[in-house]
C-alpha cells in the first residue's frame, strides 16, 4: 500500500486571460484617474495661493485678491470691469456652493472702498473654495 497521492498546490496567481485582462482594465483606470487628479490639482493652484495669500490679508487688499483669483479664472473681458453691484452679482452667481448671502456679497464688493468687516475674510476663503469657473 502506498500513501494519498495529493494534488499540486493552488497558485496564489491566476492563470485565465480574463483575469489579466481585468488587471489591465483596472491599471488603466487607476492610471487614468491619477491623470485627472493631477491635472485638477494644477488648474487649483491659483486657488491655494489665493488661500494662502488672503491669510494674512486685510481690507482692500482682500478685495485684490478676490479679483485676482476671478481673473485666473474667467476671461479678463468677463471680470475686469466689474465693480460694486455688478461685482457683488458676479461673485454670488459663481459660487453658488459658497452660500454667499447678497450682504456678504455686497460687503466683498465694498472692501476696496471701506474697511473691511469682520468676517470679510471668511466670505473671500469661501468664495474662493467654492467657485466654479466652469459657470
């Protein structure tokens, strides 16, 4: 009499086509997705040295900044002339998530004609967070 005879060891790798075929559909996908966040993270730049920027600001150079960052985004024929009530339009209708009220909005439209209030700086980091230049 002999021993069982067993049989060879299961591969931990799989060995059908459609598995390597599943693996190269997922590798191009995370390839792809990377791409894109790499690509959204350099269209954000000028959104993260906005943010940086408006930490240390006050009054009318907050004001600055918000035009300067609505210029990086928009054509300069679209931002450049705005002012006051157009201005203040201008930045509730491109934030939208931003949950600018018309007073926030109107108080950002004055910062470069009046001292700044309070929380002018937390609308202009909202404002810039949350605009979408696509609108």
């Amino acid at each position: 009499m002999h021993g069982l005879i067993l049989p060879p060891p299961v591969t931990f790798w799989p060995s059908t086509p459609a598995w390597y075929a599943l693996f190269a559909v997922m590798a191009l996908l995370l390839l792809w997705l990377g791409w894109r966040a790499w690509r959204r993270w350099r269209a954000d730049a000028y959104r993260r040295e906005a943010l940086a920027a408006l930490r240390d600001a006050k009054g009318a150079e907050i004001a600055a900044i918000l035009k300067r960052t609505a210029l990086a985004a928009w054509p300069r024929a679209a931002v450049a002339s705005l002012s006051g009530p157009d201005w203040a339009a201008f930045l509730r209708r491109t934030a939208p998530r931003a949950r600018l009220d018309t007073a926030a909005a109107e108080r950002l439209a004055r910062l470069a004609y009046a001292p700044a209030p309070s929380d002018a700086r937390r609308d202009a980091e909202r404002w810039v967070r949350f605009h979408d230049a696509r609108l």
